[in-house]
C-alpha cells in the first residue's frame, strides 16, 4: 500500500499520516492471528467486565483487596481496547493508516493504563503487607476513604505521565518514513521515526521507564520481603498457607506483567529487534490482560463464587 505521508506546511514537510506495517503478505497467516488475538481480546474483555461487576455487585467482596482488583480489571479493559481494535483492523485490511493525531491519542491511553497498573500493582502489593504485617492497623489505614485516594493517585500518575511522554514524543518533527514497525503506536517504534539525533528523547523516556517502572516494582519486592519475614515466623502452618494464598494470584500478574514491560522498556536501544518487539507487544497487550481474571478467578474461592451469583442472577432476566 503506497501512502502519501507527508504534507508541505511553511516550506517544511510534516508527516501527518503513519501506518503500521503488514504482519504477512500471506493472507492466511495475517487470519489466523486475527483470529486468535480477536478471540483472546473477546476474552479479556469478558473476564475482566464479569470479575469488576462481581465485585461491585456483591458486597461480601467491598473490601480493600478486592476494590483494587476491579480497578486492576478496569484498567486491563482500558489497556486491551485502546491498542487492540486498531490491531485486530490493520491485520485484515489494507488500511493500515493512523492519523498523527490518532496515534498520538493511542500512545496516551496506552500510556495512562500501562503506568496506572504499574501503580496500582504497587498499591495492591502494600495492601497484602498492611493486612499481614499490620492486622490490628489494617482497618483504620487501609479505609474505603485511603483505598479511594490510592487508587486515585495510580489514575492521576498515569494521566500525567500519559500527557508528559505523549506531548514530549510528538513535539518532535517526523520528516518520513512514515511507516511504523509495529502493530500499534508504542514509543520505542515511533522514537524510531524521528528526524535529527533523538538520543536526548531516548535517554528521558529511558529514565521516565526506569522511573515508572522501577519504582512501583521496589516497593512491591519491600512489601513481599517484610510479608515474607511476617510469614516465617507465624507459628501455625495453616496461618503460613492463608497468608500466601492471598499474595500468589498477585505474585503472578505482578511476574508476568512486570517482566514483559521491563524487557520491552529497559532493554538498551542495540537490543531491540521488530520481530522480537511484536512478539513482547502482543503478550503483554492481549495474552496478559486475558490470563489476569483467570488467575484471579481460578485461585480465588470468594471470586468465584462471586462470578457464579453474578452469572445466575443474568440467567434470570
């Protein structure tokens, strides 16, 4: 597909139009991955829609754990259906095109809920120590109140990072080619495009990663390690079972999530290969979002009984 990117404007050219790069020219296998990414988006979309309204829906679940899961499946929504909509359209038709504008939006929204989970991930981690390191405390600082301010701030810290990356991003000039190695508008690929040395660009959305990234992942690992210290020391084996068996389904999540972002976002610029980079993009934007509410629903007795109310009661209507 020829496309005509790029547009004069005060004697200089401007690219206004991208478009992401075909998957195959084998139109067999460009299928097949629709339809299995469409299945797995249908997916997502379902589980994590059904965990967040069982969740408000019933009350024996308005507890701080799981008032942070709904949003985490808040967020996952979000995360699938700014990114896969567009994918699942380029892999079937020949316009594969993405507006300036339409990309720099998709960057923003990618942005908002990748940062906003990475946050809350660190707040859900904090709320597992409060509960086993702090029982007696944990009602008082761990309110519906301290809950809903939490979960405002991981919200609020991915708008902001959302618009300050996305802003500093597309501030730059795009002088062609236009064409994005990728499935959909991710920072790595579109650095790429540029015009002029973006070494400075790439060295600050390097420190923003490690920034947003690493953070959130320290304070995880400091909450792990003093439950693990609580832990060792309970004097009942069926208390040391409790405890880890409300921290292993958010180890998961926290394990698959982290680590795809962290090979994606902190890997040095040499490191990266397009074919390598789809392969992490796809995992992290539709395998990830799809396992969450299956090992939140499959290692949770509370959810899934929640989800079995939820779904009789839809039967009835």
């Amino acid at each position: 597909m020829n496309l005509n990117c790029s547009l004069w404007q005060d004697n200089n050219i401007s690219v206004k139009l991208f478009a992401f790069t075909k998957f195959s020219e084998v139109t067999e296998q460009c299928f097949l991955l629709f339809t299995l990414i469409l299945l797995m988006f249908l997916t997502s979309l379902t589980g994590n829609a059904l965990i967040a309204l069982a969740i408000w829906t019933n009350p024996v679940l308005h507890t701080p754990m799981y008032f942070f899961l709904a949003n985490l499946s808040l967020l996952e929504i979000g995360y699938t259906c700014s990114v896969i909509p567009k994918m699942l359209q380029s892999l079937v038709s020949e316009t594969r095109g993405i507006s300036r504008e339409g990309c720099a939006t998709q960057m923003f929204f990618l942005t908002l809920f990748g940062i906003s989970e990475c946050c809350l991930l660190a707040t859900m981690a904090y709320d597992r120590y409060m509960a086993i390191c702090s029982p007696l405390h944990y009602a008082t600082r761990m309110s519906r109140e301290v809950c809903a301010q939490l979960a405002m701030i991981s919200w609020v810290v991915g708008c902001m990072v959302g618009l300050g990356q996305t802003n500093y991003i597309f501030s730059l000039d795009f002088c062609g080619p236009c064409e994005i190695d990728h499935f959909f508008c991710d920072l790595p690929p579109i650095l790429a495009l540029a015009c002029g040395d973006t070494s400075h660009n790439e060295a600050a959305v390097f420190i923003a990663a490690i920034l947003c990234i690493s953070s959130p992942f320290l304070l995880i690992i400091t909450s792990y390690g003093r439950i693990l210290a609580a832990v060792l020391i309970m004097p009942s084996l069926e208390g040391r079972q409790k405890a880890l068996s409300t921290c292993s389904s958010h180890l998961v999540v926290v394990t698959l999530f982290y680590g795809s972002a962290s090979v994606t976002y902190l890997r040095p610029k040499a490191s990266h290969s397009p074919g390598i980079d789809k392969l992490l993009a796809l995992f992290y934007t539709v395998v990830t979002s799809m396992l969450n509410p299956i090992i939140y629903s499959l290692r949770n007795k509370k959810v899934k009984a929640a989800l079995r109310r939820t779904l009789s009661k839809r039967k009835m209507f």
